[in-house]
C-alpha cells in the first residue's frame, strides 16, 4: 500500500528536489526499500554498507520513532505519514 514520505531538505537533492514522495511497502522498511529503488542515489545516503539503515538516520511514523515501535518491521497500513530526518550535530 502506498504511504507519504517526508524527505528532508539536505536529502532533496537525491529524490530531484521532492519535499515528499510515495513509497510502496507494509512495513518502514520495504517501504524505505521502495523509496530507494525509485531514487538509488538515496541508498547511499540511508543505507551503511551492511545493508542497516545508517545510525544518524532517524525515522518516524507519525510521532514515534521507530527505534520505539519496532524498527524497520513497524506496520504500515497506508494512512500513516513515515517521516525521514537525519541527525544534526552542534555545539557552543
């Protein structure tokens, strides 16, 4: 079932300057799978070289991030919004 991305503005530049975009999948992460495979530049961006989703990447369903609710098996049942935002460093 398809569900609304959010893409995060440092990540646009990967999905042709789409603030969101529409994925396939009945979990975050054939979902996410799905968004990588319509912009393979994303992979890199998301992905480590162990195939797991990069440690500064955070992803969120609604509210929640997935690290709470299940990870990259948490269901999808089309009507949630998946929300992608990397990490930001900073200091004094």
């Amino acid at each position: 079932m398809p569900v609304t991305v959010r893409i995060p503005t440092p990540l646009r530049s990967y999905t042709d300057g789409q603030s969101t975009a529409e994925a396939e999948g009945d979990t975050v992460g054939t979902a996410i799978d799905d968004l990588a495979e319509q912009y393979p530049d994303l992979r890199e961006q998301l992905y480590g070289d162990d195939d797991q989703l990069r440690s500064f990447v955070n992803v969120y369903v609604g509210d929640e991030d997935i690290r709470h609710t299940g990870g990259a098996d948490t269901p999808l049942d089309g009507d949630e919004e998946v929300s992608i935002v990397p990490s930001v460093a900073g200091g004094s």
